[in-house]
C-alpha cells in the first residue's frame, strides 16, 4: 500500500515540481554474505544518489527490530548510516522520520507473551523517537495514527517543506533536478464542481415537507434556509467547565431558562478558533448553521473568505465493528458515499465520487485550504466505544490537514458532558435560545421569504409581521417555544398559512410535540444490528405521557419548580417498558437520545424534556386519557405545582365548553373540604381557566368563582401577595363587578366617591384649610378611561382639551392593560380632559384634587400619619419597590388590582393612596428651578421605593410626561355627594 502511494504520489504530484520519491526495496539490494543488509542498503542508496538526494525519509511501526552487532537493530544501524552522510555533505541532505502512533488495523495482539514482545518493541521505537528529538541537533519526527493519515499527512509536509522561503530551490526560484521528465498534472475532474454546486442546493433548502404534510402545502414555492436564516449566538464556558462535569448541568439549566445576557454571535466566537465545537439542544440551529456556513461559502456573491467547505453527516460514518483504532479514512468513505449517492441520483454518475475525493484531497494541502464542517457528534452511540473511534478518526484527520485547515463539530449537550468523550484542543461553545432581536429578525425574513409561497400582498404583511411579533412577545408560552428557531419556524408557517397561531397554547403543544417526533424520525432508526424500526406514534406518545407524569409528580417531591425534571435512566426505562419488547434497553436509549426531539439527554444517565410546558402538557395527556378522574386529586393536593397541567386539559377542551367546565366543577367540588387556603388557590385557578375558555358573563360557575377571588381580595390574609397578585388579574379576565372598579351599564365609569370631611394640612411649614370634597375610592383604572377614549364625542373631541396649552393627538398604550388596574402612561393634559368629559357625562364638577387636598385624604385628618394606615411604614400595606431601603422582600415590578391592599387603606376607606401608581394634582406651576410648566404628582408607585411612599412624597413633572408610574384619580366639588 505504501508503495502504491509513493508511485501515485510521483505521478500526480512530484513529477510537477520535477522531483522523483524514490522507494528503496530490501530485495534488489541485498546481496548475501556481504556485509550487513542494512549498511549495505544505506551506504549504496546514499553514493547512487549523492548528487541530486535532498531529503531521506524514514517510516517506522511498532516494531523496532533485532540487534546487529554493533547497533541495537537494523533500524538504528540505518539512521546512523545516514547521519554519516550527513555530517560529510555538511548538513545535507535533510532527514524526515515518521513514526506510526498507534496499533495496525488488526489491532494489538491477542496473545499475552506476543503482547509483551510488540509492547518491549514499540517501546524502543519511542526511545529512538525520543532521541531523534533531544539529539543535537534535533532531529523532524511526525506522528501518523494509520497507513491512510499518513498519505495525508506526508502529502502535506512536503507541501510545506517544498515551498518554504529558506530553502535552497526556493531562494534560486528553482526546484531540484528530477530525475523524470515527465510531467503529470494534479488529477482533476468535472465532477468536483458539479458535486459543489448539488451541495449548495441541498444545503440551502429548507425541510419544510416536515410541516407542510400537515398543511397540505407540499408542492408549495419553496423558501431557502439563506432566505430566512438568522445569526446564531452562543457563549463560551467557564475553564472549569473544561476539567470536570460539575457545571454541565447548571449551564444547560442557564441555557434551558433562555439567559442570553453573556451571548455573542457566534461566528465572532468561530472566527477566532481553527477548532471548534457548537453545542445545542434539538432544534437550537446547530445543523442550520452547519447547512448556512456550507452554503456560504459555495455562493461566490457573499462576502465572506473561500474555502472549500466539506460537510460531513457523522451518523454516516461507517465504523467497523472490530475496530481498535480510529481512522480519519472512515469520514473519507463516508464523504465519498455521500458524494456517490449525490452524483448517482442526478447525474448517473457515482463512480466518478473516487475522483471527486481525490481532487477534494489535494485542493485541501493548498490555500484557501478547507472549512471542515462535522456535524452530529451526539448521533454516535457511545456504546462499544464507538464514539470513542470516531472522535479519534476526527483528531486523525485533524492531524491529516494543513494547520490553516479550520473544523466545527456540532454536538448535543449530553454527548459532550463527559471530558472523556470530548476533542482535545477543541474550544466548545453553547447555542443560546434566539432573543427577541433574533426573533424579531426572524419573523421579517420569514415573510419576506414566504410571501410568494403563502401567495400575501404587501397589505397582508403589513399586518401579519407586527401581528406575529407582537402574539409571540405577549405571550409566555409562544415566546418560550419561540426561543428555538425550529419551533419558531412551526409557529411562523401556521401563522402564514392560516394568517393566525391555533387557538390555545394546548394545540400549539400539540403540533410541537409532533413536530418534534415526527423531524428526527425522517429517516428510520436503526438498532444495533443495522435493522430499521419503525414505532407506532400512539404507543410512543403514551409512553412520553406516562413519562411526563411520573417526572413531574417525582418533581414536585423534589421541590425543584425551576426547570424540567432531571429524569433518570431508571425511570426512562419503566416509562418505556411497553416498547422494551421490541427494542432492547441499549436500543431504546439510543433511540431517545439520537431519534427524538421531545427527549434531550443531559447526561450519559440523565434525560429532561425540552422546556417544562411540554413536560406539563405531555403529563396532563397522561392524567386526562385515565377512566377515572385522576386530575382533580392532584391539582387539589397542589394547586401550584400542577395549576398549567390543568389549564391545559381545560384548554384542550376549548371546543367543547361544558365538558372543559365539568373540569373546574370537579376540582371544586373534589376541594371543598379543604383549607381556606387551599379553596382560595382552587378559586384562582379556576378563573385563570374561565377566562381561558373566554367565560365572564352570568354563567352559575362563573359567578360562584368570581365571588370567591372578591372575598379573596378583601381578605389581605388570604394568600402571598404574589398569588394575591395574580387573583387580581384573574378577577380582571373573567369580569370585575366590584362598585367603583370598571365600567356602569352605560358604558360610563363607575366611580365609588368617599366624602373627605373639612380640616387643616401641613405643607412645607404652612397650615392650609381644605374645605369638605369627596374623592374616588380608587384611582382611574383602564376599563374607565378606556370609557373615554370608545365615546364618538370623547377624548377626539375638542371641546374637553379648551383652556389646556396641549391636546394629545391619541391615548398611549398602557404598559398593563387589565381592566381592573389603574390606568398608567397618562399625561396630566388627558386627565384634565377626563375630568371634563365625565364631568359633562355624570352632570357634576369633577376635577383633579389638589395637593391639598391629596394629602388631606391621603393621612385621614391625622397630623401624625405619614401613611395612610398610620405612622410608620408597615410591610405589604402596598404595591411599592420594598428592596429599596430594605424595608421589605415585596417588588410585583408592576401595577397591580385596585383594592388589592385593603389593610392600606386610609381612614376614610381611600384604597392605594401610597402605592400602586403616583397620582396627577391640580394646578400646574411655573418652578424657578427649571423655568418650565410642571404638575405636581402624589404618592408612591409599584416601581419607587418608602420614601415616595409618603403621605407627604410630591415630584414635579412636565404635563406632557407619559410613563408607567403615572396615573390619577378623580375629585368631585359637587355638594352632598354620597357615596
């Protein structure tokens, strides 16, 4: 074989630089009985040749050999031959040395005693090596791991060494003297470019088939991945992460929460390193990446440098089954399958993939040089160290290639947890989850792309872009599945194909969960022994379910509510015991681990699913498909842990009304008995699931659920204010009629005035009276104001901005838009307008308040209150920033339910007067400080810390100002006004 190369070699490649390899054969030199063969041999090579030898090569096995006499074997006795002649021709010619660094390929020897015998002699052929390196001077050794990489690595060295500056042919522009005329060109071939070409197209398409079976859009125009594809980002790992397995599982956490805050593009990171490898989760957009890179450089109009991009499926790398040895000529059979298939399929020209390989071969020793792209490292099975094989194979071709030559690997995070089965000297970056940048950019690209396909008008993306953007940002559930751009892309066609997301986030589960069972199953699995399996759909899903179920009840025990259940090995197998019989554990795992997507390994023994909502809806499939009813028990016993498992039976049943409320009934019924506590939690989460199915009328359930959330938020001991919190919104989604809160039958607000009775304040030192007025209960929530902006004649009429110096044009979004919280981002000018117009509506004088007034109200008559409720400030009293200050551990970051804080009330029942949002006051001014029209604003705000919490807390802003913190309620000058 080695001599094959070196002929090929002299034809193909020497012969152009005029110089001739000259292999020396033991039997047409040695001549019995004179003198020892390999003096013999050394010394007649070296005088044949002394006027045009520039270089000797040496190859060396494991085996050393036996002494000669005065050497301790004929190799050695060789090199000193040669050394000799050396030092006469003063330094010349050059002496290479190959060592071969690891077993043949029938491996090391079975036998015990042959054993000790090859390991005695390749332990001499490492002493030699080690000679030749510490000798003076040093001598050039190369390491090659098969007889294959050493045909690549040779190739490559002598390229170098033919072209290196100091040497002496090329300081004189000329080569040495050949000893053949002949001049054979590098073998070429067509079929290289046409094989480019296919592979540009193959990588730029885009599988949609995968969703457009389900939309019965298969021969639909097609869209490119370079159409659509968005920068990935990623971040390196911390050193330690290089040395041990302690951090894998909390960075895949980190990763798994979509903490992008340390992400950067990841062809920054790339860039930088000749090797690298990518980490993602499934559908993270490792393979897209691998697919854009190759496709980018085969596309002569981008701007980026050549290089010849080889793109290699590792799953089709071929690993013999008696392997010992990795070897990079393994990924060379499987790219020239690849190329075979490829070139078969549209040319009918597969038996030209040997040239093709060839020519690859030799363009790779030569600048631009080649951009190696590996990718699914995690599609290996590590079982009979087959991933072990193949990650020598990589490091072998590593070694093969020019050190300009730059490597990506892609690999799940659980096939690179383990430092064992990582690439020595490979830098590993992790994908993180797409950002809102990166979604943003995405959905533009997507339509931009799609328009054609989807048959859309400018008039229809002029809609359908913001629309998607914005359901994807407002929506927890879509922007979690949205951080992976290959359920970004499901959710972006069944928006373009239908022009809307399925109607509840239990459907778009639903078609998730396909997706991702149905994308990593396009080609079939195939167990150890070679043999396709194909499973039934139904039986695998019920066994996820079970799954599902027994992780997130195990879980709960657990008390681990931040993440998807770690599941281990053990439980995978219980789960999927009905499979087990036609597939064995080995197989079952392997199967999870490379074929699904719904299942991600953390570890060698660890699984997780995705995100937690599939886990929730997955387990909710387990619980709901039961004869008995199995849910209710479980959501009463722990209405936190298992509140989305129910939402989503209950959404599932969307279509069907009554049978999703026989669910709420049930579970109230089933808790009863139960903790007032408890019955509270239940009453939540039975709004939360009325207002998922859009249930706010006169309904019988509806009504006894929202009397329960009243008494709840009347009660401030009923629950945490978090929960309490969310009580509130729920309140809100299924109709807040609570006096003063929303809107009347006449579509006016409906205002619940408290009477302030006449005394005297304190302001900056001055006693000032302040005659009797009522004040509204709570501030202006959003379903009154909104009361002003639907009325024909209200906030777009002039007459109500007459005598303010600004009319504003239109209202501002509200940065919370449920109906029962106090409407924020209002400028001073629209609450004056407000005033006007109600007053107008209800026939009476209503105004701002005052200042004075404000604080009048604010500290009940009391000159030692500082708070509404008293002197001093008292944790949980309202809706402020307590971490400023350390003055307690509640910040909502938001505004919250009007009313919410009963025990903050004032004396005279006024309710967030110290919190929730700052309050508009009467009367702007002229302040010398700034010399420009301000308003006064009162009070504390959800997003400030105590001290604008008090009675006596004033800013001044510019009445335009529109901000989250900003709101106001209303004053009524009308005489006997009750309330």
């Amino acid at each position: 074989m080695v001599r094959d190369f070196f002929d090929g070699y002299n034809r193909n490649i020497a012969n152009r630089h005029k110089f001739e390899l000259k292999v020396i054969y033991w039997e047409h030199h040695s001549n019995s009985g004179v003198g020892r063969p390999q003096t013999l041999i050394t010394e007649q090579t070296l005088n044949e040749y002394r006027n045009s030898l520039v270089l000797v090569v040496g190859l060396l096995g494991q085996r050393f050999g036996t002494p000669t006499g005065d050497y301790e074997s004929g190799t050695e006795e060789e090199f000193a031959t040669a050394m000799r002649f050396r030092n006469e021709q003063h330094d010349w010619p050059e002496i290479k040395c190959f060592f071969r660094n690891s077993w043949a390929k029938q491996g090391a020897p079975d036998d015990p005693d042959k054993l000790i015998e090859a390991g005695s002699q390749w332990k001499k052929v490492k002493e030699f090596k080690n000679r030749l390196q510490t000798g003076e001077p040093p001598l050039y050794t190369v390491d090659f791991p098969t007889t294959d990489d050493f045909q690549i690595i040779f190739s490559q060295d002598i390229e170098r060494w033919l072209n290196d500056p100091a040497r002496p042919w090329q300081q004189a522009n000329s080569l040495p003297a050949a000893q053949s005329n002949s001049e054979t060109p590098p073998q070429k071939t067509p079929y290289l470019d046409i094989w480019f070409k296919l592979l540009a197209t193959e990588c730029a398409h885009l599988p949609l088939e995968i969703l457009d079976a389900r939309q019965g859009m298969e021969q639909a125009d097609p869209i490119g991945l370079p159409d659509i594809f968005v920068p990935l980002k990623a971040i390196a790992p911390s050193k330690a992460w290089y040395e041990t397995t302690e951090l894998d599982r909390s960075l895949a956490r980190e990763l798994a929460t979509g903490d992008t805050s340390k992400s950067v593009p990841i062809m920054k990171l790339l860039n930088k390193q000749r090797l690298s490898v990518v980490i993602g989760d499934p559908g993270s957009g490792k393979s897209a990446l691998v697919n854009q890179l190759t496709w980018l450089q085969l596309n002569p109009t981008k701007p980026l440098p050549a290089r010849i991009p080889l793109r290699i499926i590792l799953r089709r790398v071929q690993i013999p089954p008696d392997a010992k040895q990795g070897q990079a000529s393994w990924i060379w059979a499987a790219l020239e399958q690849d190329i075979k298939e490829t070139l078969e399929n549209h040319h009918r020209a597969g038996d030209q993939a040997k040239a093709v390989v060839t020519a690859l071969q030799q363009k790779l020793l030569q600048a631009p040089y080649g951009l190696i792209l590996l990718d699914g490292l995690d599609e290996v099975p590590s079982a009979n160290q087959r991933r072990g094989l193949l990650l020598q194979a990589i490091q072998a071709l590593v070694s093969a290639l020019p050190d300009q030559t730059q490597f990506i690997v892609t690999a799940r995070p659980y096939a690179y947890t383990d430092p064992r089965w990582r690439l020595k000297d490979f830098d590993a970056f992790f994908l993180t989850p797409f950002d809102q940048e990166q979604r943003e950019q995405f959905v533009n690209g997507w339509y931009a792309a799609a328009s054609k396909r989807f048959m859309l008008k400018n008039a229809d993306l002029k809609q359908r872009i913001p629309d998607l953007i914005d359901r994807v940002e407002a929506q927890p559930h879509l922007r979690e599945l949205a951080e992976r751009p290959l359920l970004l892309t499901l959710i972006s066609t069944l928006h373009a194909s239908g022009g809307r997301l399925p109607e509840d986030r239990a459907e778009l589960y639903k078609n998730s969960v396909e997706l991702l069972l149905y994308h990593w199953r396009r080609e079939p699995f195939r167990d150890s022994d070679g043999q396709a399996l194909l499973l039934d759909d139904t039986e695998l899903l019920k066994c996820l379910q079970t799954l599902a179920y027994q992780s997130h009840q195990a879980q709960r025990e657990q008390q681990d509510a931040r993440h998807t259940a770690d599941i281990p090995q053990t439980a995978i197998l219980a789960a999927f015991e009905p499979l087990l019989g036609k597939l064995g554990r080995d197989d079952l795992l392997a199967f999870l681990q490379q074929h699904t997507g719904i299942l991600i390994a953390r570890e060698q023994n660890s699984f997780a699913f995705p995100h937690r909502s599939f886990q929730e809806y997955l387990a909710m499939g387990h619980l709901t498909r039961q004869q008995q009813d199995a849910l209710s028990p479980e959501v009463c016993a722990d209405p936190l842990w298992w509140s989305e498992v129910f939402l989503l039976a209950v959404i599932e049943q969307q279509k069907n009304p009554r049978f999703a409320c026989s669910y709420i009934r049930d579970m109230l019924e089933c808790g009863k008995n139960l903790t007032d506590e408890h019955k509270n939690r239940l009453y939540v989460l039975s709004a939360l699931a009325l207002s998922e199915l859009g249930l706010n009328g006169a309904n019988e359930l509806v009504v006894e659920v929202r009397q329960g959330l009243k008494n709840l938020i009347a009660n401030p001991a009923s629950l945490n204010i978090g929960e309490r919190a969310e009580a509130g919104r729920a309140l809100a989604a299924i109709g807040d009629d609570r006096v003063g809160v929303v809107a009347n039958a006449k579509g006016l607000p409906d205002i619940k005035w408290l009477e302030i009775p006449h005394g005297v304040v304190n302001i900056e030192h001055k006693r000032i009276p302040v005659a009797a007025f009522s004040l509204a209960k709570y501030p202006i929530t959003n379903a009154q104001f909104q009361c002003f902006i639907d009325d024909p004649e209200g906030y777009n009429h002039q007459r109500w901005w007459v005598g303010l110096a600004k009319q504003s044009d239109s209202p501002e979004a509200s940065d919370w838009t449920e109906a029962n919280h106090p409407r924020e981002t209002v400028s001073w000018y629209e609450a004056m307008a407000f005033c006007a117009w109600l007053s107008k509506r209800l026939r009476l004088n209503i105004t701002l308040p005052t200042e004075e007034q404000w604080l009048r109200a604010a500290c009940g008559g009391r000159a030692d209150y500082n708070y509404p409720w008293g002197k001093d400030y008292l944790s949980g009293y309202t809706n402020i920033n307590e971490t400023y200050g350390d003055v307690g551990p509640h910040d909502l970051q938001r505004t919250t339910a009007v009313g919410l804080y009963p025990q903050g009330d004032s004396l005279q029942g006024l309710a967030d007067l110290s919190g929730n949002v700052k309050e508009w006051c009467l009367k702007p001014g002229n302040t010398l400080l700034s010399k420009k029209l301000t308003s006064v604003a009162c009070g504390g705000s959800w997003s400030f810390g105590r001290v604008n919490a008090l009675a006596s807390s004033r800013e001044n802003y510019a009445p335009e100002n529109r901000n989250g913190q900003l709101g106001f309620r209303v004053c009524n000058l009308s005489p006997s006004i009750s309330s």
